[in-house]
C-alpha cells in the first residue's frame, strides 16, 4: 500500500532536470527493459521498469534507498529494444546523482587499493570502464603520496582494475587474485601434467568464463557439470578481468589449454570489457612464442545472446586441436 504522504511531486521534476533524466514519464512500462536486462539473473528484484514508475510516482525515498538504482551497468543492452528509445542507463544516472547528493551509498562490493604497494602508475585509471579510479595524494607510513584511488560512487566491480594493475595494488571482493588461484588450482588441478606431456588422455583445458556471458543459472549448471579432470571452469566477473599471467601460470603448470570467454562485442555488461579480454588474450602471442607454445594453446571466444550455448563445442573443438599437436618441450615448474 501507498500512502499519499509519500508522493513527492518534486522528485519527479528532480530527476527530469538531471542530465539524462529528461526522459522518465517517457516510458511505457512495458518491460522490454526488465526481460532484456542481464542484471535480473543475479537480482531478480532489479526492473528498471518499475524503478522509473516509482520514480514517476514521486517515490523519494523508496527510489534513493533502493539497491537497484546502483546496479545498471550502462550496458545499454536494452536500448535498442526499447520502443520509446530511451536510454535507462542514464535515467538511473540521474537518479544515482540525487541519490550521492543526499548522502545515499552503494551497497558495494567496490574495487580496493594497498596504499602501500600502489606506485601511482595509472594503468587502473586508464583501464576502469567507468572512470572510477583517478590518483591523488595520500600520506603513507608518515610520507605524502600520489596513488589511485577508487570512487565507489562510480565504481561497478568488474575487476578490470586488478587485472591491469602491474604492482598487484588493486583487489577486489571474491574476484581477488588469491581467490582465481585457488580456483584455478583446487583439488590440485594444476599440480598434475597434461596431455602433451604424455600424463593425460585428453588435453586438460582451464576456462575462465565471463559470468555475464552465461544467461542462466540452468546454463551455468549445465556447463559446470562438464567439469571433470580434463577441464577446469573458473567465472569471471567479466573476460577484462583475465591476468595473463594466470594464463601462463595454467600453461606451466598442468593445463594443456586455456579458453577465455567473454560477451559478444557490443554485448558487454561492463562497457568495453570484452575488448579488453581479447586485447590482452592478442598480447600474448609474441609472449608464447618467445616460450615455444603454440598459440593454438590461448584462445579468446566471444559467446553472443544467440550464441552461447556453443561454448562446449568450442571447448571440444579447443580439445581436438590440441590434442593434434605435438608434445610439448619440458617446463621446469615453480
């Protein structure tokens, strides 16, 4: 029930007045937007639709509050299926800044920066797809210094940021480098040699996979029932997400393979992370030359809306490929 106290009419014209808010009575309420979102696979509460009617409504406080305002990911996924044209992503904008201006926060988890390894190089502030991170002075043990720093206003923990950071400063929630490796490594997977060591039947494959790119929690249960000791699944946060050298780290260490899969371009829940995984996955062709592995041992997929159920067959094609080379030379491990 909906009191008439809690109508504010002045919220409405508040959030027209934001940039990108110009257009919240716009919308039908159709909910092209809410069957379109993947957000509501993790939060089946988020509807955008249902967020701008409250909106609409003049519900104040019960838009602020809400957790679903800091979830849009500006995707934009929906947009060119909505039949009023409307960008949702920058309706929540504008409803994020009331939001920060009357002292509401995001309910986290947010990207973390050691103040004391951070060196203030700027790759993080350079990679974040959303401007999250810029640098500015601190004191550290007594001495002032100029490292990045994360605006948890604007951050969306795709991790991004860990995975660019050279100096390892960057963290973030679940998706930290300690907890990859020891998905990576549980069971001691990565501790047994492969097939083209002549230890395996089958080659062993490591797939690190975008957890946006998997629509459903069926999917991810039929994929993960796959797992077996010829193939290792670890979600991402997103394929930007993916360290190179993890990837190397799985190739010296047991893994005869490494797939990485990320959303279709254009399709990425964090903006440009899909460039950034295939971008990273490119780098590393001179790299496992220079290491006499065959660049048929990395490969970077992208898995559309209407493609994604292919991915075991990319991983058995990966399999058969792999398994047609030839043996490979000896790594002493670490």
């Amino acid at each position: 029930m909906i009191r008439s106290g809690e109508f504010d009419r002045g919220f409405m014209r508040e959030v027209m007045a934001e940039p990108g808010g110009e257009h919240l009575l716009d919308c039908w309420s159709c909910g092209t937007c809410a069957a379109t979102c993947l957000v509501r696979r993790f939060d089946p509460e988020f509807n955008p639709r249902l967020i701008l009617r409250k909106a609409g409504l003049g519900l104040r406080q019960a838009v602020l509050s809400s957790k679903e305002i800091w979830l849009c990911s500006a995707c934009d996924a929906c947009y060119p299926r909505c039949p009023k044209e409307i960008h949702i992503s920058e309706v929540m904008q504008a409803i994020r800044a009331i939001a920060i201006r009357e002292g509401y926060q995001p309910p986290g988890p947010f990207a973390t920066v050691d103040e004391g390894v951070c060196s203030g190089c700027a790759v993080c502030t350079r990679a974040c797809p959303y401007q999250a991170i810029s640098r500015g002075p601190v004191m550290v043990n007594g001495a002032e210094r100029t490292i990045a720093q994360v605006d948890k206003n604007l951050c969306m923990h795709c991790g991004v940021c860990v995975a660019a950071c050279p100096s390892g400063a960057m963290s973030l929630e679940e998706f930290n480098d300690q907890e990859l490796l020891a998905r990576m490594g549980a069971g001691g997977w990565l501790e047994r040699p492969g097939h083209l060591q002549g230890a395996a039947e089958a080659p062993r494959i490591l797939a690190f996979v975008c957890q946006w790119s998997i629509r459903s929690d069926a999917e991810w249960a039929a994929l993960e029932a796959l797992q077996s000791e010829s193939l290792r699944i670890v979600n991402l946060p997103c394929s930007g997400r993916v360290d190179p050298a993890m990837i190397l780290l799985a190739l010296t260490h047991g893994a005869d393979g490494v797939l990485v899969a990320g959303c279709h371009e254009g399709e990425c829940h964090y903006k440009r992370g899909t460039y950034l995984g295939r971008s990273k996955v490119a780098l590393l062709e001179t790299i496992l030359a220079q290491m006499s592995i065959p660049a048929q041992r990395v490969s970077f997929v992208e898995l559309g809306a209407l493609t994604r159920s292919a991915l075991p067959a990319l991983l058995e094609r990966m399999s058969n490929e792999i398994a047609a080379l030839a043996p490979a030379p000896a790594v002493e491990q670490a």
